[in-house]
C-alpha cells in the first residue's frame, strides 16, 4: 500500500471548514493519520530483539506505523563499519513482523555504528562521504523497492552543525537541502513512488530560538512524494503550538505533508516514583496531553520514542538519568508502561478513512473522539482505533449524527449492540475487534456527506 500526500482545502459549512492538510492517502485513496513508535535495533547496552507478541502489543496501543532506525555502521563503509548480511535479516524480520500486524514502516539513518562520524567533514565531502552515504541507503532501498508496506525514507537523523564555523541558515541552505535533493534524486531512480522523509538542523545546546531546537528551513526542496518530518521535544507547555505553528508555516513553503518524526520529553528515573513535582507523573501527563491537543488539532501524524524497555536509562539530561523508552521493566522489548504516558500516547484517532477528515480531537477530560469526515464509500474500509481496555473499561457508545447510536458492553460477549438507528441502517457494517482494539466501518450510513462521529464512554450514552 503506498500513501500520497495533500494540500487540498475545501469550503464548507458550520464546523467542516477544511479537511486537514497534514494526512496521507493510501493506494485506496483513503485518509490515513500514521501513529506509532520508533522501532531500535539496537540500544546503549547491544542488540535489541523484537518478537511477534510486541508487535500485537503495538498494535493494541494503536500503532499503525513503525520507524526502524538504522545503523550507518553496519550498512556503509565509513570508517569502522561494514555491511552486514545478518543485520539486512533483522531487518527484514522486522518489517515482516510489521506487516503482519498491520503497521507500515519507515526506515530512519542514524551514524550510529561507524568508529566516529564527524558532521564538519561530513557536510565538506572532500572524500566522497556523500556517495558512501546514499551507497548505504541504496542496499536499503534495492532490498525493500518492491516491498508496499515499506513506505518511506527518513534520510538524515538529527544533522548537526556542531563547531562548524557557518551560521545555521547557510548550512541548511548550501549543504543540508542540495544533499537532500541528491539522496531524493538517487533514491527516486530505485523507488520513485515511497515517500522521502527529511529534518532540520539539530541546534546546539544553547542555541534554541523560542524553545525549539531545530533550525527553520526557508528554502524549498521542490521534490515529489516529500514529508517534512520534524522532531519535537519540548517541555514548556507555552511553547508548544508555537513550534508546531512554526512547522506548519514550513510545511506549506516546502509542500509536504508533515509527520512528526519523534516526540515526547524524555523521562526521569524519579519520574516513576513521584506523582506531584516538576519530574513527576501528574506534570508528564499534562505536557503530554497539550502536545496530543496540538498533533490532533493540525491533523498531524507522530512516532514516539521508543517501544523499549528500561535498559536504555543513561544520562540523556543534566541530573539523574532519563529515558525516552515507555516502558519501565529492566529489559529490552519492555511490557510494564508508562501510563502517565502510554494512556496519551494511545488515545483514539481515525486510522484510515474511506472519505476526507475534516477534523478530530480526543478530549482527556471526557474521554470523547470526535470526528468529523466527508464519508466516500468507494474507497473502502474505514479503521478507527478506540482502546477501550485502557479507555472505556466502562463501554463505549459510537454517535453517528443524531440518528444512529450503537454500543460496546464490557459484560457481554456480543460485539457492538444497536440502540438507535433509521430503518435502512446495517448493523453488519460496523465490527468491534477486540484483539487490535479497532472499531471498523465496512460503509458509512451516507455517502459523499458530511457526518460527525462520536466515541463516548458508557452504555448508550448520547445525552
């Protein structure tokens, strides 16, 4: 399945102003909202291994996307690393445990792995590290062209300016965007049709411009099938929607899309024992449900870092060490979460569409989805991930319009019942399935029409 972008607007009535912007479509042309976790091969402490029970784990926290992060090391020949046979089987290992579960992948490059990489000789490229880059990236993507749930690229991870003596401006506009064009230009000769996923600079400590770390682009990369795909990790609640404003203001100059490529504050050891205090959980849930507030009002996809255990602790941030993994057990693929986080990272959101989202937002407080589409029946099955065994323990009821109103009852063993409809309405077009924790929609009741969906906690519960 391979996902297109839009920039599309359409005007409209009352609160259908203008589908969002930031989604995907697939090959069905449906409306596709990417979510899901950044995917390691390998962690502070060696290899990490993933098996098919995490990968149902991922899907049950809604998870439809997984970005496998690479390492440079043992795919290139930069000093101190080789190409691996055994890793390029991990890999596919990896992306066959994705497909079987539903989940797209993205592949991320990172320099981990090479003896040292040094991003002021990198960006010079007097001995020919461009070309020894894009050779590694190009066993990735002969291996994986033909592969339709690989759907993207995500080229360059965090580049740096570091001691290099040039402004952030100029190198984005000298180096870092004509290296895109190139690594695009070459990839696209392989697979013009997957998707290209790029980044700012990463700004030096210090060097933040209202909080955010990543440097503006101001120039466009003027390349098919692009996604901006930027990282935020911010921790002042203020801050948030201003950053993620100034990415939209990028997105639209750079046309593409925007999918946001890692996000989400690391975590403290203490921030596991403590529930008050500027490390504890009540302040990590609400920094996290203001930045879910923003990614759902823009429409925008996110990955979060990372579906991994605690043995990744290290001292990422000045004091204690911290994590960005959402698990707390002491082993590699973890299983006991984060809730204070895991809970916002896996709230309900329409994964694929069969029509236009117009807009969408999970309100914490009243633990309501609402949703608002332009339904199109001929693009087939819509998906739309609840999780109600960590959301609606009680039941949930799903509001189509004023007239239809179905329900989940946690006692029974009967699937969604049926409380209020017109006489014309099929039940059969709607199926809970408890084991993705997706409710899917076969036909919408109204074709080509504006509807407005409600996912509300409780047993027929409409008032």
């Amino acid at each position: 399945m391979k996902l297109y972008f839009f920039t599309l607007f359409l005007c409209v009535p009352f609160i259908f102003l203008a589908q969002i912007k930031h989604g995907l479509r697939d090959d069905t042309g449906r409306h596709i909202i990417p979510r899901g976790f950044v995917v390691n091969t390998n962690d502070h402490k060696g290899e990490v291994f993933f098996n098919s029970d995490d990968y149902v784990r991922m899907v049950r926290m809604g998870a439809n996307t997984q970005v496998i992060r690479l390492e440079l090391g043992k795919l290139s020949e930069f000093p101190g690393g080789q190409l691996e046979p055994g890793y390029l089987k991990k890999l596919d290992t990896l992306v066959t445990l994705g497909r079987n579960h539903g989940i797209k992948t993205v592949f991320k490059m990172t320099v981990y792995g090479v003896d040292k990489f040094v991003w002021e000789e990198f960006w010079l490229n007097k001995n020919g590290e461009y070309n020894t880059y894009i050779d590694a990236w190009k066993v990735i993507w002969n291996r994986f062209s033909n592969d339709d749930s690989v759907f993207g690229y995500d080229i360059v991870n965090e580049p740096r300016k570091l001691t290099m003596d040039i402004s952030y401006e100029d190198l984005t506009n000298k180096y870092l965007i004509p290296l895109y064009q190139r690594i695009i230009d070459e990839s696209q000769k392989i697979n013009p049709d997957k998707m290209i996923l790029f980044q700012s600079i990463f700004m030096n400590k210090g060097d933040k411009v209202d909080k955010n770390q990543y440097a503006e682009i101001k120039p466009p990369i003027n390349r098919k099938n692009i996604i901006f795909a930027p990282h935020i990790y911010q921790n002042d609640i203020d801050f948030i929607k201003q950053n993620m404003d100034r990415f939209d203001k990028e997105s639209d100059m750079l046309n593409a899309p925007i999918l946001i490529g890692e996000w989400g504050f690391p975590t403290f050891v203490t921030t596991d024992t403590l529930i008050d205090g500027k490390l504890g959980q009540l302040k990590y849930r609400e920094l996290y449900i203001r930045t879910a507030e923003v990614f759902d009002r823009m429409g925008v996809g996110s990955i979060k870092a990372w579906f991994l255990g605690n043995r990744t602790m290290q001292n990422f941030l000045p004091g204690e060490p911290s994590t960005w993994s959402i698990f707390s057990d002491s082993t590699d693929a973890g299983t006991v979460e984060r809730k204070y986080i895991t809970d916002v990272i896996s709230r309900p959101f329409p994964q694929a569409i069969a029509g236009n989202i117009q807009s969408f937002l999970f309100n914490h407080a009243t633990r309501t989805l609402e949703l608002n589409i332009k339904s199109d029946n001929s693009k087939g099955a819509s998906k739309v991930f609840i999780g109600a065994n960590r959301h609606y323990p009680d039941g949930f009821s799903i509001l189509i319009d004023s007239d239809i109103v179905m329900y989940y009852n946690p006692l029974k063993n009967v699937g969604l019942e049926t409380y209020k409809s017109p006489s014309n309405f099929d039940p059969s077009n709607y199926i809970w399935d408890a084991n993705t924790q997706k409710l899917v929609i076969l036909k919408w009741p109204k074709n080509q029409e504006y509807l407005n969906i409600k996912i509300v906690p409780g047993i027929r519960n409409f008032d």
